[in-house]
C-alpha cells in the first residue's frame, strides 16, 4: 500500500530538541560549536526565542576560510549581509521555513527547490523545530518496511 507523504504532516517527525545560537553568539563559540557537534547548522535565535536566521557550514567556509561575502550565485547565501564577529553578522537571514503542519511532501519539494538539506520549523515566529532531508528519508525507509 502506497503511503501519502501529503498527509503526513513535519511535525510528526521534526526534530524538536535543536541546539540553537543566540544573535550574539561569538564567532570563536560559533566554531567551537561546529568543532565540537556533528551538526551542519544552527538556527540563530533572538533572546525571546525567535527565528532570526541559520548559520551553516556553508557560510563559515566562505566568509571566515574566504573572508567574503558570498556571491550572488550561491542564492541561499546571497543573503548574508556582513561579515560580522557575531551570528547575526554571519547568519542569512529568512532561512527556508516551513509550519509544523506542512506536510511531508511539500517540505521535500521546497527542499529540492531552494537546495537546502534542512530547514527551520517555525510555529508563530518561534522555532519549534528542524527537518533535514535525512529525517524525510529515514521515514520513506521506515514506512516502507
């Protein structure tokens, strides 16, 4: 029996527990963070909790490896403004968002679309969570045992 990914909503799987930066998050902390995790990026969030932005393993390469502002062929780094001492002088800011009640289907189309392997659940502005195409994956692998 064919499982309808349309029905099956990113809340149901997200990640819910997201280690997260602060805007002021020192570049140095930044590092320490990638050095230390396995994670390919972090949400940046504001003192109220707040979606600001993502800093991924993308942006440190060409802003800190580089020391440059990523070129507007790279379309989902283009929007970084700055290269600042703080996540907020890194971060792109309006990372690829989706609700929690988008479905399964819809996220892995957006994904495919804005070529990203990840993105931010936010519920009324707040992060509530994060989706990688590893976690759509998983569950295509899981239903189809």
């Amino acid at each position: 029996m064919a499982v309808d990914y349309a029905k099956i909503s990113v809340a149901e799987i997200m990640t819910r527990a997201v280690v997260t930066v602060i805007e002021e998050t020192t570049i140095e902390d930044l590092l320490g963070l990638f050095r230390k995790n396995h994670y390919h990026s972090y949400p940046v969030v504001t003192k109220t909790g707040e979606l600001a932005g993502i800093v991924s393993e993308d942006i440190v390469l060409e802003i800190l490896l580089f020391d440059r502002i990523p070129a507007s062929g790279h379309t989902h780094l283009s929007a970084v403004r700055s290269l600042g001492d703080d996540a907020s002088g890194i971060m792109m800011p309006y990372p690829v968002t989706v609700s929690p009640d988008t479905s399964l289907s819809e996220t892995a189309d957006l994904m495919l679309r804005h070529r990203v392997d990840r993105v931010c659940v936010a519920d009324s502005g707040k992060l509530a969570g994060i989706l990688s195409k590893r976690d759509i994956v998983n569950e295509i692998c899981k239903r189809r045992d």
